[in-house]
C-alpha cells in the first residue's frame, strides 16, 4: 500500500505535511533475494513496505533463522540500533519485487515532532510492533506446531503462495517435514 494512502486511512494529511512526506522517504525497487540488512547491523533507517514482502532473520550457530515476516501496509526498524545504539541480531531480505519507503530514524523525529497526527500514528506504529513481539512469543511458548501454523495463516492468509516453505518452517520453528505432515493433514 503506499505510504500517502496508508497515512489518510489513520490521519488527516494537510498538502504541506503530504509534500513533506514524500520528499523525506526515499522510494527503492528492490529485487527479490536483495538483502537489505545484515545480521549484527547498526541501521538507523525506518522502513515502510509499499509492495513485496521482507522476512527478518537471524544465524545461530551457523544457521539461518526466519524470524518474522513483513508485509505490505507494515513499518519496521532495527530497534535494537535506532534506540539502544547496539547492534541488531536481525538482518532482512527481499523476498519478492518490492517497493520501500525508507528514513533515516532521525529525520523521521524531525517531520514527526512538527505535526501532531503522525506522534499519535507513531505510537501507535509503536504499539502494534510491540503486539508483534507479543504474539510471537506466546506463540513459541504455548501453541503446538499445528496452532502456530493456523495462526500464521489467519495473519497472512496468502503466505504459502509468496515465500519459500524453508522460510515458513523456520519462522513456524519446524522442519520442512513436520510443515508438509501439517499442510497435509497428518499431524
């Protein structure tokens, strides 16, 4: 969804704040496989996805760990560097031809402090990346392999049909057999 278009559904955009907007995020076409952040990054940058899909990840002990996905309407950013100034264990790639919006975090202060709406909207951008590391971890804690898979479903609906099983059994935190026994069934 573009970024204008995702704003008027939350806020009122004045002509002024609309041109601002557009002028502070820079617009990519990034092609799928693009990777985007590595792992242990100092990014500063916010991230908007007007098209595609990005999967953030991480390595542990060698191996590549899907740990969300990231749809278009969604906004995200390496917490971990724009507000604690320590490295992000998260990278993220291109998983489809996308197109993002991207800011750095302190130019995004800047156009954010001078209109009232967008503090309410950033909080609220806040809140529901929160919500996300929430429902993640209840997830992991208290859902079987089967509930966590319905559930991912029920949140991205066409996920199967844009990104490669791998992803999707780690993120589930599966192997791709224990993903095929789910999707037929047997489980």
């Amino acid at each position: 969804m573009d970024l204008i278009l995702y704003l008027r559904q939350h806020i009122t955009l004045s002509p002024e704040l609309e041109a601002q907007v557009q002028e502070a995020f820079k617009k990519e076409e990034l092609p799928k496989g693009y990777r985007l952040l590595s792992p242990n990054n100092f990014s500063q940058k916010v991230f908007y996805i007007e098209k595609g899909v990005v999967r953030t990840y991480y390595i542990k002990d060698g191996k590549d760990i899907t740990h969300s996905f990231i749809l278009e309407g969604t906004f995200f950013v390496s917490i971990e560097s724009a507000f604690f100034n320590s490295p992000s264990p998260y990278g993220a790639e291109v998983l489809e031809q996308s197109t993002i919006r991207t800011i750095p975090y302190q130019d995004l202060e800047k156009v954010i402090d001078g209109f009232q709406p967008l503090q309410k909207l950033s909080r609220l951008v806040m809140i529901g990346a929160v919500k996300t590391f929430s429902d993640k971890l209840y997830s992991i804690q208290f859902q079987s392999a089967q509930e966590r898979y319905n559930s991912m479903l029920e949140k991205f609906p066409d996920i199967m049909l844009r990104v490669p099983l791998g992803h999707i059994a780690s993120y589930l935190g599966i192997t791709q057999e224990t993903l095929s026994r789910i999707r037929a069934g047997k489980v």
